[in-house]
C-alpha cells in the first residue's frame, strides 16, 4: 500500500509540471502583449473634395479622393511637387579661393509644396467621430521671379490644424481658399481643369465620413 500511494503522488506531481509547462510559457506571452483579446481595431474611410465656386451648398465638387485609416493612426496626404531650397554655407577648412577667402557651398534641401493633408482618428463618441485634420496649401510666391543662386525662394502657405467632430454622411467645410493663387495651386496639384475651377474663389476643401459598408 505504501509504495501504490509514493506511485499515486509521482503521477500527481508530474502532471502538475506538465500543466505548469504549459501555463507559464502563455502567462509570459500575455505579459509581452498587453492588448485585450478579442479587441477589434476598426478601419474608417473619408472622402475629401475640392469644390469651385457655383452650384448649391458649397458649389460644384470638381475633384473627389478617397482616404482610409484606422484609429489612432496618422495618415498623410501630399499631391503637388518637391522644390529645392537651397543653404549656402562657409566654411575656410574645406575651400579657400586665391584671396583667402571661404568659398560658398551650396547644399539643397526639399520642401513639399500643393497641397498636404494629416488625418488621425481620435475617438469615436456616440454617432460623431472627432479627427485631428492638418492642411497645408504652399507654393512660392509668383512675384518674387527667379532668385539668384543660393537666395532661397519665398514660399506662401496657408496651413491649419483643427479637430472636428463628423457624423457620418454628413459633408463638412474644413477649409476655404480665397486667393486667385490658391486656386491655380489647387488645380495644378490635383490635375483640375482650371476652367472647371474658375478664376474666382473661394474654392473649398470638403470632407466627409463614409459610412460602414
């Protein structure tokens, strides 16, 4: 009877190690990933539209793109082209000319210049969805003419940052563009017939959430 009951407790001993081996191992792949199980991330989709003076509400849609993110999560929008902005420097240990004095090097950098859209979804509260929106609408300044090499250019730009509450189907105003540049710059960054976009403001930059498929 002795030696049955020291067999009974090795069996029990070794099934408990066998479930501890099993546990532990889960238990330490919990704690590197602290996410909820059974947490769904969801994906929201958003159309921006750039409309032209005319027509009803806030004129005539002449340009239409569609976004996607998911919550939390910064996406970035730019249509339009890099410029080169030029740094010049002196420095005496790299270069001298025949007097003795620092040649200037000249170093390019790139800016972004049309049309920059940054959209994050905040949170979801009830049936209205808050986004961070950033724009930026820059292009250099057409009265300056051509800058000398080195002189960088002078860029205009019309930037915002806001956050707005959408419910979804609903078209809201997140920008207005009112100067004749403004909307050249527009309409050559997102590839806009500029007689469909008129030479007279405002334009509008328009955004909506779509609904759940």
């Amino acid at each position: 009877m002795r030696i049955r009951w020291i067999n009974c407790i090795a069996v029990m001993g070794l099934a408990l190690l066998l479930a501890a081996a099993v546990v532990l191992p889960s238990a330490a792949q919990e704690g590197r990933n602290p996410s909820p199980r059974g947490r769904t991330i969801k994906e929201y989709a958003f159309q921006l539209a750039v409309a032209a003076p005319g027509g009803a509400g806030p004129g005539r849609t002449v340009r239409t793109i569609e976004l996607s993110c998911i919550e939390r999560e910064k996406i970035h929008f730019h249509c339009g082209s890099k410029a080169p902005i030029p740094t010049t420097t002196f420095n005496p240990a790299e270069a001298m000319d025949a007097t003795g004095q620092a040649i200037p090097r000249i170093s390019y950098s790139y800016q972004n210049l049309g049309l920059q859209i940054e959209l994050r979804v905040l949170q979801e509260v009830d049936d209205l969805v808050f986004v961070g929106l950033e724009y930026n609408l820059s292009f250099i300044d057409p009265l300056t003419g051509k800058h000398n090499e080195g002189d960088p250019p002078l860029i205009l730009s019309h930037e915002m940052e806001k956050i707005k509450g959408l419910k979804a189907g609903t078209q809201v105003v997140v920008a207005d563009f009112f100067r004749p540049e403004e909307g050249r710059v527009l309409a050559e960054s997102l590839g806009i017939d500029q007689g469909a976009m008129g030479s007279e403001g405002p334009w509008h930059l328009l955004l909506t959430l779509l609904p759940e498929k």
